[in-house]
C-alpha cells in the first residue's frame, strides 16, 4: 500500500522523491528498492528525518503498530500528523502510545498507483484545519476522497480497501467462463479488461441501477445471465463479502489495543 502511494505522489508530482523518507522493521532489501525505483531517501539510523516531517505513514500489519510506534515517538513533533492506514487499529488506542498527537486514519486501496484510488478518511480533534487541508490534499492526488466517521472506516474497509481484489476475483471468473464457453485465454482476458473499463466509465455518469436496466432486455441473454445471478443469492453473497471484511477490519482493532 506505501508503495503504491509513493507511486502516485510522485507520479502525480504532488511530492518530489527527495521529499519522501522510507523506514520499516527489519527489511533493508526492501528500503533499498524503494530507494533504487523511486529515487526517495531511507531514514537514517537516528530517525532525525522524523522531527521534520509533516505527516507520517504508517503502513504496516495492525500486529506491528505498537512496535512501530514505541520506535519513533521520542523523534514526533507536535507539528507531525500520524496518517495511519492500519486497518481497525484506532485513534485512540495510536493516541495511547505516542499522545494527543494529530492522527487521521485512512483506507485507500492500492490503485493509488495509477490516481484512482477510493479512499475514507478520518482525523482526530487535534488535526488542524491547515492539516486537514493539506492531508485531503495530498489523498487527492491519489484518487477521490470521502471524509467519514472513524467507526464507518469499518465499512469503507469492506468496500474500498478490499474492493478491489472483489472486482480482480470476479474478472477471474468472468474470463475462466469465457473459455469454458469456447473462446481462447487471449481473447477472454481481452474482453474482460474492456468490458471492465467501459463499465467503470459508465458507472461515473450514470446511476447504477439505471445503466443495469438499459441493458437489460425483457426475456434477453443480459436478463438470463442476470437472473441466474439473482437465483443464487448474488446480493446476499456481496453482502456477506463487504460484511465479512468489515467485521475482520474491527476484530484487528480488538487485537491491538
């Protein structure tokens, strides 16, 4: 997800690489990389990158939060915003380790890569307006952004967050259908990708509901298909899906406290 953000920031030429510090636990490899592709610093053993940095990420599973945290709160300012995207980890219990820092919580998906990403956003009292502005600012550039209450980051979770391997496991079946009807792997695929990206462009303009009735024709091929959909619960299975996502995302939040 780091990547994929840093990606996008210095694509969309919102930060400079020489802007960005990278850290993590234990893996030097993976730093050097980050520095090699993307051209951004690591942080030095002393962490005084930290004093200076407006906003800090932090990436990682809501397991090593705690280590995370206990490692640079020494090194925080009072002018630093802590921009978790740990799923379920919460305000609060960031606020427990390091104080009543300004901390936002954020769930953007890893299409932040290429600008599209769906993120929700939450902060705490103690982020400022001008934070708020320049943190909105800065998700922007990777996608759209849709502020919300900390406990909805649950849902946004099960939505956006995860959304994306939903649709990626969906175009999977869609393509594995395809061949089983007789068409090649190569064409399949192909057909899948723009069928995808069509509709995406679709969905921007219109209601959703509206653009499935155009299609559909009485006792057509589009309403067999979507009554075969229908007839195997295809909503509740959805439902079930974001649900399930969504009570993880809270049960990761119990898990670190």
């Amino acid at each position: 997800m780091a990547e994929s953000m840093i990606h996008g920031w210095i694509n969309k030429r919102i930060m400079k690489p020489e802007e960005i510090s990278v850290m993590n636990k234990s893996d030097q490899d993976r730093l050097e990389f980050l520095s090699d592709e993307y051209g951004v610093n690591i942080v030095c053993q002393e962490k005084t990158e930290l004093k200076d940095a407006n906003f800090i990420l932090l990436a990682m599973k809501p397991k090593d939060v705690e280590v995370a945290l206990n490692g640079i709160k020494d090194k925080l300012t009072g002018n630093t915003v802590i921009v978790s995207v740990a799923a379920g980890v919460s305000i609060d219990t960031i606020q427990k380790h390091v104080g009543n820092f300004p901390v936002a919580r954020a769930m953007p998906n890893t299409s932040a890569k290429i600008g599209k990403s769906a993120t929700g956003v939450a902060w705490s009292k103690h982020v400022s307006l001008e934070q708020q502005h320049e943190l909105r600012k800065l998700l922007s550039s990777i996608g759209g952004v849709t502020v919300v209450e900390e406990e909805q980051l649950h849902a946004v979770t099960g939505v956006a967050g995860s959304g994306p391997a939903y649709i990626y496991y969906f175009a999977e079946a869609m393509t594995e259908a395809a061949i089983a009807n007789g068409l090649s792997n190569a064409d399949a695929k192909k057909l899948v990708r723009q069928t995808f990206a069509g509709a995406a462009e679709m969905l921007q303009q219109e209601d959703f509901a509206e653009l499935r009735k155009k299609v559909t024709s009485p006792n057509g091929t589009t309403a067999a298909g979507l009554n075969s959909l229908a007839e195997n619960n295809f909503k509740e299975i959805v439902n079930q899906c974001v649900t399930s996502a969504a009570e993880r995302s809270k049960e990761l939040g119990k898990e670190f406290k």
